[in-house]
C-alpha cells in the first residue's frame, strides 16, 4: 500500500476503517484467537544510545544496570511462562548490539528456551555480520528490531544510531532465515502523518515484517519524553487498524501500554485486528496487566489463546 492509501485509511470514519479491518483480520485470521509471548530482560539498563523512550539508556532513566542474567534463571522464567499460556518467550537485552562473546551466552539460552517446547525471540540491537546466523543454528524464530518511528521524526527521538541502521540488522535476520518482528512506537509526540509514514516504511517492507509490535509510549521517568503528550486512544486504534489493513498476514501485537489502558479500549484494539499481546506482569522494565486480568478480559470477550 502507498503512503497515500494509507494516510485514507487513517482518514476514513472510525466506523468505516474498523469494518475494513476485520474484514481483511477475517480473510487472514481467527478474528478470536490472540497469540501471547512473555518478555524477560536478560540485560537490563547501561546501554550506550540515547533513544528518547527508553529508561534503560546510560544518559537518561532510571534503571540501575545489571549485568547479564545466569542461563538456568532465564529458562526458569521460560518454564514459567509456558505454565501461565505463553507459546513464545522473547528476551531483550540493552545494547547497541551484543558482543560475540555476549551471544555465547544468549545462543545457550535460546537453545535451552526451544528446548522447552515455546517460540524464541530476541532483541539485542545491531547485529554484526555472522551473527544472525549464530543465532540461527541455536533455534532463534524470531529477532525483534523495531524501525521505532518515522524517518523524518527519528532524529528528534535518536541521535546515537540511525534508522539506515536498523534496516542493516532487519537484511541480516531476513538472510539468516529468522522470523522479522519490527513496529514502532507512537504517542512520542510524532504527528499523524508521521504515524503514516511508520506504517508505510513497514508495510513496504519485502517481504512485510512476520510480526509488528505497536507500543503505545509508556513515559519513563528521567527520560526526555516522560511529559509527552498523551495520544488520543482512537488514534492508537486507528494505527493498530492501519498496521492490519497494510500487512494482512503478520501478527500485530498490543504492546507496551496495555496496563494503562481500560479494557474496552483493548477491545477496540482487538477489534481493529490486534492478535498479539505480551503475557506476565513485566514488559523489560516497565509493567504489564497481569495474568489474571488478561485471563478475566479472555473471557468476557470469548477470546481464545493460540
Ligand atoms: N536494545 C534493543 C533495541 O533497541 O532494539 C532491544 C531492546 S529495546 C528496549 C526494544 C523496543 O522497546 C524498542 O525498539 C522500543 O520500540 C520499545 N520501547 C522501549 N521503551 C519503550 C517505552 N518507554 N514505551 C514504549 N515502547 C518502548
Ligand atoms: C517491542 O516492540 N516492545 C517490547 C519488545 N518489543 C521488546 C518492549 C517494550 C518495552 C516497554 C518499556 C519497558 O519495559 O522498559
Ligand atoms: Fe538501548 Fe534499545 Fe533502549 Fe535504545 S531502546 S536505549 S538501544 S535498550
């Protein structure tokens, strides 16, 4: 789809581009049926780039750095989440990128997670060459890299990396044959036709990303964008029904903000073609609605889990 037929979408009557939604959700999907991955960070804070949103950059935030966890205590969270309904386990580290002698330890842990029967996902940042392929032979399924937001907004938000830079790291994880989750954030202050252009540059994409995270911002304190203005919650929908509409066949996932949000809100986001959720109390440093809310929200909707 173009940025033109896009920024249409995002125009239409909110009743008009939902009914779009589900129709294309329907063609594609079990409009029921939502998978769920838990999150764990296996390194948390210390990371050397200054992205606006994130509480774990060394220049800004509020968390304390710590050094990378053990493998026996990520694949005790591994298990656990398996027992509370998740099918994939994904976990995020804070780096430019690893270092080869990091990815020892995660290519241990992501062979030790696969052999428990769930999902693999990762998100360490920039990856060098070979080591999509490292990843690869331990069992990754998916590596989670987000273009974050649009081209023209990035620089307001990143000075230390570039979004060029990520599209590097998204054509390796594609050439190694691993599964490419990458979205964006939005409500970080970015106008509509910025939100256009995010969904553009994703659905652009060949081919389009197998997942598409939407986080809603979650303002961090200590982070320059903790005061940003919160976005209109219709609006959050309509870049969850534009992101449906644009890339029929991936996974969209409510991300991070779903703790904040009403469970009517959540609906509608279910509603516009969301079939993807982060499962457990935690998102990496910032929190999640738990399990039981999800599970009491499942039924009041006749949900049912993938
Ligand atoms: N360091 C790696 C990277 O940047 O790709 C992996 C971890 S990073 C925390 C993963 C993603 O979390 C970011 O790309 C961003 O989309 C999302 N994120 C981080 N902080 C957020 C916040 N406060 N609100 C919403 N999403 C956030
Ligand atoms: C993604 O797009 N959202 C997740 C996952 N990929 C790694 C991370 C959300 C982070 C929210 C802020 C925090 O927990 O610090
Ligand atoms: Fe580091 Fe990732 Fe946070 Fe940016 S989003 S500061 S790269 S952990």
């Amino acid at each position: 789809m173009t940025t033109t037929e896009i920024e249409a979408l995002f125009a239409l009557p909110f009743a008009d581009l939902i009914f779009r939604a589900q129709q294309v959700h329907r063609a594609h999907f079990d409009a029921n049926a939502i998978q769920r991955s838990t999150l764990l960070s296996v390194k948390t804070g210390g990371c050397s780039e200054d992205c606006g949103y994130c509480s774990q950059s060394a220049r800004h935030g509020e968390v304390e750095r710590e050094s990378l966890l053990d493998v026996a205590e990520v694949v005790a969270a591994a298990r656990a989440a398996k027992d509370k309904g998740a099918t994939r386990f994904c976990m995020g580290a804070a780096w430019k990128g690893p270092k080869d002698k990091d990815l020892d330890t995660v290519t241990e842990m992501v062979s030790a997670v696969k052999g428990l029967g769930l999902e693999t996902c990762v998100t360490l940042g920039m990856l060098k060459a070979g080591q999509a392929e490292r990843l690869r032979d331990a069992g990754l399924d998916y590596y989670n890299h987000n273009l974050d937001t649009a081209p023209e907004f990035y620089g307001q938000v990143i000075s230390t990396h570039s979004q060029a830079d990520r599209f590097a790291t998204l054509d390796r994880v594609r050439t190694a044959g691993i599964k490419v989750c990458c979205g964006g954030i939005v409500g970080m202050g970015e106008t509509r036709k910025s939100r256009v252009s995010l969904i553009a540059e994703l659905a652009r994409m060949e081919p389009p990303p197998d997942s598409v995270p939407i986080n809603n911002l979650v303002p961090m304190p200590g982070t320059p964008l903790e005061n940003a203005p919160p976005l209109d919650p219709f609006e959050f929908v309509r870049t969850i029904a534009a992101a449906r509409i644009s890339m029929p066949a991936a996974f969209v996932r409510l991300s991070a903000g779903r703790q904040e949000m009403s469970d009517e809100l959540q609906a509608l986001c279910f509603l516009a073609g969301a079939n993807s959720i982060f499962h457990g109390d935690k998102l990496l440093t910032a929190g999640n609605p738990e399990a039981a809310r999800d599970e009491a929200l499942f039924e009041r909707l006749g949900l049912t889990a993938i």
